[in-house]
C-alpha cells in the first residue's frame, strides 16, 4: 500500500507568506482539519489577506 501525503498550501497575499501542511490524507475533512490547525498559529492580520 502506497502512502499518499499531500502538502496543501495557503497563500498571504501581501506579504506573499506561504503556510503549507502536511497531511495524510486525501479526503476534504483531513485537509480542511489540517489547514485550520495550522491557520490558527498564524498572527490575527494575516488571516485577512489569505488565499
């Protein structure tokens, strides 16, 4: 069986600052999981300008 980890990324448009998260999985729940974990590290200004 193959591990499938995925590295999605969310990108701070001023700064250009890119967060990415390892994941393991594929599935929406795990990645959207994963990538709220992470944003809630992120100082407060930056959420503004994330895609």
């Amino acid at each position: 069986m193959v591990n499938q980890v995925l590295f999605p990324a969310l990108v701070e448009s001023n700064t250009r600052y890119v967060l990415m998260v390892k994941v393991n999985g594929k599935d929406s729940k795990t990645v959207v999981d994963a990538l709220i974990k992470q944003v809630h590290k992120l100082p407060s200004e930056l959420y503004k300008s994330l895609t």
